[in-house]
C-alpha cells in the first residue's frame, strides 16, 4: 500500500535523511577528536574541530531549508509538530559534537593517565549510543509503510529502548569519571580540571540527545 506521502512530488523525510548523514559524520569525528586531545595534538585538535564546525553548519543549512520548505498543509503520516521536533532532535544531536569540539580546543592540557581509559571508553559509548540512534531513523522510511505499526514498529521500539539502556551505562562511566577528576582536583591546574568536567559534560549531552530522538520515535509508535 502506497503511504499518503507518495501524493507528494518530494517527501520532507528526503531532506531529513540529508540531514542524519550530516549527523552521522558528525559523530564519526567524536573519538578521533578526544583521541587528539588526550594526546595532547593541538593542530590534529584543530584540524578535526574545523571539520565538525563545517559539517554543523552544513547540517544548518539543510534544516533551515526544511522548516522553509515544509509546507504547513502538507498532509503527513506524523504530526506536523511531531515531524518539526524530530528534526531539532536531530539538530541538538549535531550542535553536542560542536559543543565538544569547542571546549576540546579551548586549551591544550596534559590528561592525568588514569583518566585516559575512561574517556576514550565514555566517547565511544555515546558515538555508539548515537549511531543506535541513527539506525532507528533510517527505519523511518518503513515505519511509514507500515503506519507505525506491526513487527516494524516493535523492532524500533525495542531499538528505543535499548538506548535508554546504553545511556544509563552512558551515565554510570560519567560518574566514575568524575569521581577520578574530583579526586586529583589539588593537582590539576584550575583550567585543566574546568576543561575535564566540561569534556564529559559535552560526551553526556550527545548520548542524552541521541536518546531524545529514540524517545521521540516511540512517541510516533504510541499515536
């Protein structure tokens, strides 16, 4: 059955996958960034920084030519608001690993060793919590063919789920990292423990978005 959408000369999810592989790469610089910064390379820092800040205003553009060009009557399988709030979703997502690359430029600082493990195991759990996330909006396509219903929808449901799972995991590593940061606060400089906190603190808002879209489409599941 042809969903409501193939009436449209250009579905609006067309735009709004342009804008998940923008994501996508964003995320694939996450790890390569703070592997950068632990050891202390400050033009590999900048050179990937630069990299993100490009592909975040590339994403930019592409979102503000969907809310320019999505029509108010256009008649969708979601909820016109629904449809609007998984795309800031999406830009949230994006605007997190520029958050992190500005604060890993902010200042060269020499990563105590007993950190070094767990930083580099928190960033590749929230650029997996993120990719969990874009696995489910590529579903998005057959979500609509089914109108978010049948085996599909309960595939992404359980996938939704699971990132709420990892983020927790996501949140139990932060901890334990700040506990480790707190401890050596008389011997770290007050820039570098500042730094330390605000790394992790930007680590945390991308598995926290990346959940937000998960949320978001188990909200589309329910109505």
């Amino acid at each position: 059955m042809r969903t409501i959408l193939n009436l449209f000369a250009q579905s609006p999810f067309k735009p709004l996958s342009e804008h998940m592989i923008k994501v996508a790469e964003l995320l694939d610089m996450v790890e390569p960034l703070i592997e950068s910064f632990i050891q202390k390379d400050t033009e590999k820092v900048a050179e990937i920084s630069s990299k993100i800040m490009k592909a975040e205003h590339q994403a930019d553009v592409i979102k503000q030519k969907i809310r320019d060009t999505l029509p108010k009557s256009l008649f969708l399988p979601v909820d016109r608001k629904d449809f609007m709030q998984l795309l800031s979703a999406q830009d949230d997502l994006a605007d997190s690993v520029e958050d992190l690359a500005v604060v890993a430029r902010f200042k060269a600082i020499d990563v105590p060793a007993s950190l070094e493990k767990l930083l580099k195991e928190i960033s590749t759990n929230v650029v997996t919590i993120g990719h969990e996330a874009i696995k489910i909006l590529k579903e998005i396509d057959l979500m609509m063919e089914t109108s978010f219903s049948g085996p599909e929808a309960k595939k992404v449901s359980k996938w939704a789920d699971n990132i709420g799972n990892l983020e927790w995991k996501a949140d139990k590593l932060q901890f334990k990292y700040l506990q480790k940061v707190f401890e050596k606060e008389d011997e770290l400089s007050k820039g570098a423990f500042y730094i330390l906190i605000e790394i992790t603190r930007k680590l945390g808002n991308i598995a926290d978005n990346s959940e937000k879209i998960g949320k978001i489409l188990k909200l589309f599941l329910a109505k």
